[in-house]
C-alpha cells in the first residue's frame, strides 16, 4: 500500500472522541461482509487505514469491541458511532 502524506482528523457524532493522522494509506474500499453490515447498521461500510504510527487520539478513548476471532472494532461509548475496524491477525 502506498503511503498518502495529508492532514486528516475526524471523529464521533456527539464530539467525545477526536482523532487525526498525518498520512492515509490508498486502500478505500466498500466492505459489504455480515459482520460490518451489522456494526454500522447498513448493508455496506467504507473504510480506508491510517499508518498506526500516525494516528493520534485528540480528545477521548473510543470503546472496543471484538466482533470476532480476527477483528475489533472500535466507537464512541457515548453516542455509538463507529469509529475503526482493527484486523487483530495483522498486530502480530
């Protein structure tokens, strides 16, 4: 994956968790699998990575959830948004 250098921050609806990175990796894609139909409540979800070197928590600490063997998810306690999708078996 190629590395993007760009300013990005972000966060949860009600305001409690903030983040922002300063590089996005080109892998956007559209996941349309059971389990992330069920955490976003829709029947697609995009998503695209940040270098975990880069990625920093301005405000709050998003909650986890493991959804399964090889993923946690997480979001904001609070108001429920989703807020990351985290392959574990690539932690290793």
């Amino acid at each position: 994956m190629r590395r993007i250098d760009i300013e990005v921050s972000g966060g949860c609806q009600c305001g409690a968790v903030r983040y922002h990175s300063t590089a996005m990796l080109d892998n956007a894609h559209i996941c349309h699998c059971r389990m992330c139909q069920k955490a976003v409540g829709n029947i697609f979800v995009s998503l695209v990575a940040a270098p975990k070197d880069t990625l920093v928590w301005t405000r709050g600490t998003p909650a986890t959830w493991r959804s399964s063997e090889h993923v946690e998810r997480g979001f904001c306690a609070n108001c429920g948004t989703p807020l990351f999708y985290n392959d574990v078996t690539n932690d290793r």
